[in-house]
C-alpha cells in the first residue's frame, strides 16, 4: 500500500520527473533514444506518440504527462524514473545520490524553506493567516490534504490553489522561460530534424530488440 500522500507529493506530479540536470547530461540522454530494456516495443511506440521521443523528453516529463499515456500508470512511472536514474548514474559518479527521488523531494522542500514566508500571501485562503506561528511553504508542502484541511480549515478549492502554487515555485526556470517565436522555416526545419531524429531512434530500438536473447517458450506438456 502507497503512503499517504502529502502536498509536495500532488506537486510533484505536475513536476518534471528530474530537475537541475546538466546540459552534458540532457544532452546524452537525448542521444541515447530509449537506451536499453525500457517497456516493450508496443509501450515505447506509445510513449512517442505522444510526443516523448527519448530519455531527454521522459526526464523532462511529469508524472501527469505520462500517466496521460494509455498503459503507462504509477507503477511504470516509477519504472521509467528508475531507468533513466540508471543511465544518468552511467554518466555522473553522484546521480543516484543527487537524483532519486528522495533527493529531488528534499531539494524541493528546501527552496521551498528559502523562500519568504510573505509569498505564502500569494495564496488567497492565507491571506489573512499572517501570523509568524503560521506553517511555511515547508509546512504546507509537508502536510497531507486532509491533515492541511483540518489543521487550517481550508476547502477542498483552498488546498487546489496551495498545490497550483507550488508547483509555479518550484517550476524549473527553464520552464519558466517561453521560447521566443521563430519563423515558419526554421520551425519546418525543426520538425523535419525531429521527424528524423526520431526514426534513427526507432531503428536503434529494432536492432536493439533484434539482438536481444529470445525467452524460451514453455512446451504444452512442461508442468
């Protein structure tokens, strides 16, 4: 049984998988397709469907993102998550300490402890909670929806607002930062590099799966 989950957990769905990932390492994850061993062909066809092309594109995905993708439910999004955790560890001596999940949970809560109990104001159900006893972003990031309705009598509409703000506080800057436009050429060009991208990965897949050893198949008789 799953434990409980807390505020930063409904956050974090909304989160990208993995945040402050080097650009060395976003690069090679993007060069390495799936890598070796992620779901079946079937599933990995799925996930580039919709739109997830690579490791690059899965680490940048939240959990919502994925789950959006029939067949890809909690417990393949833990999978996914372990296997790119797996390939970033092949490429920085200090990943797993650095980017499991427990890490990335406690990098969180940190910014969120930096931040200026003022923000909280942010929120309207707290704007008139301005005394210093009351919780912080930590707090409420670490309380569980019903142990955070109880202990500050908010709504059900109350708590939605308090997930929905931070997840803009803890939104990679990256993120943040909408692209500039770009002319109908370039973004032609873009989609034909892509498409192509793309195809090299799945022929990558093929032989990858081609060379893998065949499961032997249990006869009608074996008991």
């Amino acid at each position: 049984m799953l434990p409980p989950q807390t505020l930063l957990d409904e956050a974090s769905a909304q989160l990208p998988l993995f945040d402050d990932l080097t650009d060395a390492a976003v690069d090679r994850l993007a060069a390495g397709g799936f890598g070796r061993g992620l779901l079946s062909a079937a599933l990995r066809a799925r996930l580039r469907k919709a739109g997830f092309s690579d490791m690059e594109a899965l680490a940048r995905a939240t959990p919502a993102n994925l789950k959006a993708v029939r067949k890809i439910g909690p417990v393949r999004v833990v999978a996914i998550r372990a296997h790119i955790l797996n390939e970033l560890a092949r490429l920085l001596p200090d990943a797993r300490g650095t980017h499991d999940q427990s890490a990335t949970d406690q990098r969180r809560l940190d910014r969120l402890r930096a931040m200026p109990a003022g923000a909280l104001l942010l929120v309207p159900p707290l704007v008139e909670r301005s005394g210093s006893a009351d919780p912080t972003w930590a707090d409420l990031a670490a309380m569980r929806r019903v142990e955070a309705a109880r202990a500050l009598g908010l709504s059900a509409a109350d708590l939605d607002a308090i997930v929905s703000a931070l997840v803009r506080a803890l939104l990679p800057e990256r993120q943040r930062i909408q692209s500039a436009p770009i002319h109908d050429q370039d973004a032609a060009s873009d989609v034909r590099n892509q498409e192509a991208h793309t195809e090299l990965l799945r022929a990558r897949d093929r032989e990858w799966d081609e060379a893998a050893p065949k499961r032997s198949v249990p006869s009608a008789g074996a008991s």
